[in-house]
C-alpha cells in the first residue's frame, strides 16, 4: 500500500491544477455558502425550538395545579429563562449579521462618511489598482480627446494619465476625500467581487469586453472656460437645456490631481482657506444671485398665471407695509437717513413684465413676488430643486441633492451632487422680506451657479421641460419637472431676448459680441454684494479684529472676529440660440463688479466657443477661424 501511495503524481491533484486552477477559488466560495447553509439551519433550529417551548407536553398533576403555581415550578422557571436567552441570541444574531450586510451592499451607495473614507481601505485600494479602469473619453469619442487614459512612464510602467488635469480636477475627482467620476464611472463594469454562488457554478467569468466610458463633456470647451477664469475666482456652467448634457463645467482656483496625490501636499490644498482650491465652487458654493434671480420669480409668475400684473415704481422707493424700509431700484440710493436718491430704473410709472425684466427693476419684481405670495414661490422653487425652508436656519442646513442628476448608478449622483440651494418661504418671514427674495437678494442669497444654469434651462427647453442634468453619454434623457407650457417658455425667451438684443437691456454686450454671427441669445444680468472674510495677500491668513461680547456668566471677554467687506459679485445667466437653445450658460466672477462688465462678455465668448465646436449647430459653425467682431460694449448695471 505505502509502495503504491508514492508512485501517485500528487501534484496533478493540487487544487490549482484542477479543472485549470478553478478548484483554488471555488474551494473558498464553496466553503462560504456552506457557512452560510449551516448558519441558516442553526438559525432555524434555534426558532424552531423557541416557539416549541411554549407547546411542551405537560405532566398530569400539572393540569390540576393553580397557574400560581405551575409558574413557580422549577421546570417552568428554566423554560422561560432558556427562552429569554435564545430570544436574545437569535437578537444579537440578526443585530450583527445585519449590521454586516449594511457596511458591506448598502454603505457604498448610502453612506457619505464611508465612500468618503473609503480610499483608506487597503482591500479596495488594491482590487481597484488591479483593474484597469479604461479609458474616459469626451462627448465626440475620439480616442485623441481622451480625458482619462494610460500611458507608460519613464520607468516602463502603465499609469494613469490625463489630459485636462487641473481643468477637470474637480469633476474627476481624487483617491482621498469625496469621490469624483473617475471612482464611480467603471464601478459598474470592473467589480472585482463576483458573488460566491457566481464563482462556484460559472466555469470562466465573462470579462467585460468594453470598459471605455463616453461622458457628455466636451474636452475643448471645457478647457476654454478654464481659461476664461484665470486669474479670478469663480465658476461656469454649460447646459444642454434640450437634454440636460452637461457639457462644460469649472470652478477657479482648481488643483492640479498630481499635487494631491501626496498626503502632505492634499493637506495643504485642504487647508488653503483663502482660495479653497479643493471646493468646487459651481456646484457647491452658495452666493447671492442678485438680478439673474428675477428670471425665477418671472417663471413663477408665468406658472400662476400672474404674468400680466402691472406695477409701478416710486421716486421714494417701494414700501411692503408701513414703516417698512424702501425697496430701491438699482439706480437709486438709500441714504442712512431714509430718503432716496436718483431715478427710477426705466421711469416710475406702471412696467409690465417684460419691460421691467428688461431694465432689471428691483421694485416691480419685490412686488411681484408679494403679489404670488409664499406658497407659489415654494412651489415653484420646489419643482425647480431648490430647497425651500421655513425658517432662516432651516435655509442654512447643509444638504446634497444627488436626486437632480441623471446617472446610471447612485453613486455616481453622489460623487458630483450639487449642493442644494435653498430658500426661505415660511409665514414667520415678513413681507418686506419675501419681496427681497424676489429681485434676488435676501434669503433668497443661497444660490449655486449650477442651480442657476438650471433655472435658466426650464424656459429654453422647447416643451418647457426641466431636464436631469447628465454625465453619461449612454444614459437617457430624464425630465426632473414639467415647468411650463411650450407657449409659456417661448413667451419668457423673447423677454429673455429683450435684456441681450434691445437698446436699454442690461445685457446688450452679448449681441455687440455675437454680431454678424446670426446667434440670437437670451439672458440676464446680476449684480450682487455679500459680506466676505478679508484674507492678507502676502501671508494668506484670515485677517482679524478685536471684538467683545458677555460670556455665560455675563463677564465682558475680547475675542478675535474675522475682518470683513463688502463684495459685488458679478452674474451673467444666457441662453443660445433663441429659437432652439442648445446651450444655458451660468457665470460668477467673485469680486467681478456689474454683471455686464466682467460675466456677461465670458458668457459671450462661451457661446462663440460652442459656435466654433459646433454646439449649437451646424448652421452656426463658422467656415473658417472664429474672428471677434463685436465692438465696445457700453457699460450697464
């Protein structure tokens, strides 16, 4: 026998030599479903014994007995003490197998705090460095506008490349902190888990023949707006409002994705407070939107049919109630003592909507929102996804809003969510109030400028639609709220055409830019102050001054409060071309000053832009080289 044990070849009886190797990983996969098989009969064992507890065969002197003292029997006494205990384990069991089962299908997908940490785990780390991601391709899907891609180094070996590094930084996103698309994009197709059951009874996993992913980003655009934003601080946004495609979208100041590779560099990028270069200002910074803000109130007055209400302005100023501070138009000033100064914007007599839209009059558009009252501005704020409060604490709430987006996997929505941008329409706030959030200051002031290329999408859609913006080229287009009639949205075009196209507009660079080019465009210009803190530019540091205020125990104490000044925002929202928009432009300049001096010309040369790439159509593409033929726009407010 022993003679004949050591002539057999053990070595073809090794588990990785059986059937090709896959005995190797089938013994693991096996062994956990019979893991599982005997845990389920134990379970059920233990259930099954726990009700038959209760349907023990009694004994005859027991049926005699008082139930006092069948209770206090000891064998009575020792059943309900075993049932409590397997009641209690069975608990536990199901306690901790389910707080397994959440971390390991639901978490990734549902928890912010875990994708957020989740490039920690080592596991995950090396199941995704072993997978090629493929490649990341822009909306044309040409191989040479790659956005993500691999290449060798200078050592022979494959990494990762990309093409819009700093342009795209935070779109992509980085392996710390929040994720971006370049984590989320190939999860779907490069799971490197298959399940037990799959790995025991499948005889060769199919591979995935295609691992490239085609996103609606256009690499050229993308790359101008970047430019455009130079040496200021801000964000633009580029919609397609016919399917929600976005196709251009950057924030200033950005990083480079090789500087936060490093632990220490992410970290001084984490902690560059002045610039924050880490925080995507077009989806996640809130400002206040000023009189881009009117086109909301303006659909909202549409959606009521309010859209014929006739106000006037006065040389005083428009008081809510009396007493009340005068709501100004911005050529009027409201010296501290009350009395007000200048000219009524467009004259102080009755304006309809479109002439008042035209010349931007805060006082027709404070009135207007009183006159639609809380509950339609909610509603309309609602359908438009901005969050709308009761109270102004409830409006400071953070929360993302990844149910906006139109992606094929949650966890794509949640990489890129927007910051949700929020409102306050409760009963508490007073009149005065409500017609601030009107012209676009107030609680009105916690805008994105992702959130106002939305609001700027719902008229230019031809059916009056609000789209889910997209990421994904493959995903089908998705409505988010059906906002007006098709009638509806062609009547606030043209009054949206009267601000870019008709002497008096705030907005008429965009035609002196545009001209000769055909282009018809919409749009609104905005012009907003906000508080902000003062940073020293040698050192970087929050500059501060000495303040005081009573403690808990009413004692005087000095602290050390940020310095702050005041900052005029510019805004420029835009759509092109008129009479079937294929882009909705959204633009913030920090510091920027009037609305058509700084955003309104980048909106321009971004249509100019998309004229060139073919965008917005081919009976717009220029034959040759774009050249500028605007002349000098005279300056508006």
């Amino acid at each position: 026998m022993l003679l004949l044990l050591l002539q057999i070849d053990w070595n073809k009886l090794r588990p990785e030599n059986l059937l090709g190797g896959q005995v190797l990983e089938r013994t693991p996969a096996g062994l956990s479903i019979l893991y599982i098989i005997g845990l389920g009969v134990l379970i059920g064992f233990l259930v099954l014994t726990f009700f038959d507890n209760f349907n023990r065969p009694k004994f005859l002197f027991e049926f005699d007995l008082p139930r006092e003292v069948r209770k206090k029997l000891t064998q009575t006494i020792a059943n309900r003490s075993i049932r409590v205990w397997q009641f209690v384990f069975i608990l536990l069991a199901f306690s901790v197998f389910g707080f397994q089962v959440y971390w390991t299908y639901f978490a990734d997908e549902s928890n912010e705090q875990f994708q957020a940490l989740a490039y920690k785990d080592l596991r995950t780390r090396r199941t995704t460095s072993a997978n090629l991601r493929g490649w990341m391709l822009d909306r044309n899907g040409s191989l040479a506008n790659a956005l993500a891609y691999y290449k060798l180094d200078q050592d022979g070996k494959i990494v990762r490349g990309f093409s819009l590094e700093r342009e795209m930084a935070h779109l992509l996103g980085t392996e710390r902190g929040t994720p971006g698309l370049e984590r989320t994009l190939y999860k779907k197709v490069a799971d490197p888990s298959p399940e037990s059951w799959e790995v025991l009874t499948t005889v060769k996993r199919k591979e995935d023949e295609q691992k490239d992913v085609k996103i609606t980003i256009d690499k050229d655009l993308q790359a101008y707006i970047a430019k455009q934003l130079e040496g200021k601080k801000g964000a633009i946004v580029v919609l397609n409002p016919q399917t929600g495609d976005i196709l251009a979208m950057y924030s200033n100041p950005s990083f480079s994705l090789d500087e936060a590779q490093n632990l220490d560099d992410y970290l001084k990028l984490e902690g560059n407070k002045r610039d924050k270069p880490l925080l995507n200002r077009a989806t996640r910074e809130f400002y206040v939107p000023g009189s881009t803000f009117k086109t909301f109130t303006m659909i909202s007055a549409f959606r009521a049919g309010k859209q014929n209400s006739m106000f006037p302005s006065y040389a005083e100023g428009f008081k809510p109630t009396r007493g009340s501070r005068p709501i100004v138009d911005a050529t009027q000033k409201l010296l501290p003592d009350g009395t007000v100064t200048g000219v009524c914007d467009g004259g102080c007599e009755e304006k309809n909507i479109q002439f008042a839209y035209q010349v931007s009059s805060n006082q027709y558009f404070a009135q207007l929102a009183i006159e639609l009252g809380r509950e339609r501005l909610r509603e309309t704020a609602q359908l438009l996804g901005i969050g709308a409060a009761d109270t102004p604490e409830g409006a400071l709430l953070p929360k993302f809003f990844p149910n906006i987006l139109n992606t094929s996997n949650p966890a794509i929505a949640n990489a890129i969510a927007p910051q949700q941008s929020t409102m306050v329409t409760g009963k508490d706030i007073s009149l005065f109030d409500l017609g601030l959030e009107g012209m676009g200051q107030g609680y009105a002031g916690q805008m994105t400028p992702f959130q106002m290329a939305l609001i700027a999408s719902a008229p230019a859609n031809l059916e009056g639609k609000l789209m889910k913006p997209r990421i994904e080229m493959d995903q089908p287009p998705q409505m988010f709220a059906q906002m007006l009639s098709p009638q509806q949205a062609a009547q606030i075009r043209t009054i949206m055409s009267t601000v870019t196209e008709e002497p008096g507009g705030t907005g008429t660079v965009i035609s002196a830019k545009l001209a000769g080019t055909g282009i018809r465009t919409g749009g609104k210009t905005g012009t907003a102050e906000k508080q902000a803190p003062l940073y020293d530019e040698k050192t970087g540091k929050l500059r501060t001054e000495k303040k005081r205020r009573k403690n808990d125990k009413g004692e005087w104490v000095e602290y050390d409060a940020p310095l702050m000044y005041e900052r005029t925002d510019s805004w420029f929202i835009t759509i092109a071309p008129l009479e079937r928009p294929q882009v909705a432009i959204s633009v913030v300049v920090e510091g920027g000053g009037f609305g058509a001096r700084t955003a309104a010309p980048i909106a321009a040369n971004v249509i100019l832009k998309a004229r060139e790439l073919g965008l917005l159509g081919d009976q717009y593409k220029p034959k040759s080289a774009p050249v500028n033929q605007g002349k000098k726009p005279k300056k508006n407010s």
